[in-house]
C-alpha cells in the first residue's frame, strides 16, 4: 500500500491534525472548527459527532436496542427506543 494523498501517512491513524489552528479556505475565509479538540480529548468508544447550529456535538451510545433517530432537517439526531417498545 502506498502514500495516501501525498501525504506521509500510510493509514488514516498515523494522520496528526492540528486542532488548535485557525482553519481557513483558499479565499482566507475562517472554517469554523473551534471545538474539536475538546471533542476529541472527551470521547470515549461509541461516541458519534453530529452538526448542529455551526458546532460539532458529541453523542454518546444510547441504551441497548436503541435506534438513532432524526427529528428532519434542522433537529438534533437522538437515541430512541424503536416504535411499539
């Protein structure tokens, strides 16, 4: 297997990212990724990131035979225990 992307990493953990950068596109135009260090510092196995309202939130595992659900567009994603339970 080769260098993926011209970059120097083999596989997508050996990736080092910067999350204490000011991200910005080719015009100069801030991205808007301001929280993602304490995202990753707070995860722990399961947990899932969603948007919602320009930030990144963290949603962890739900109870077991929980489904992950969708208010549509505009509404946060949840865990629900599935119709008829």
């Amino acid at each position: 297997m080769g260098k993926h992307y011209g970059l120097d990493a083999l596989t997508l953990h050996e990736l080092r990212i910067n999350v204490d950068k000011e991200w910005v596109d080719e015009d100069g135009n801030l991205r808007g990724i301001t929280n993602l260090k304490e995202l990753a510092s707070g995860m722990t196995k399961g947990d899932v990131f969603f948007r919602q309202g320009g930030v990144l939130v963290k949603l962890s595992p739900g109870s077991i035979g929980d489904e992950l659900t969708s208010g549509g567009p505009g509404n946060a994603i949840q865990w629900k225990a599935p119709p008829g339970l």
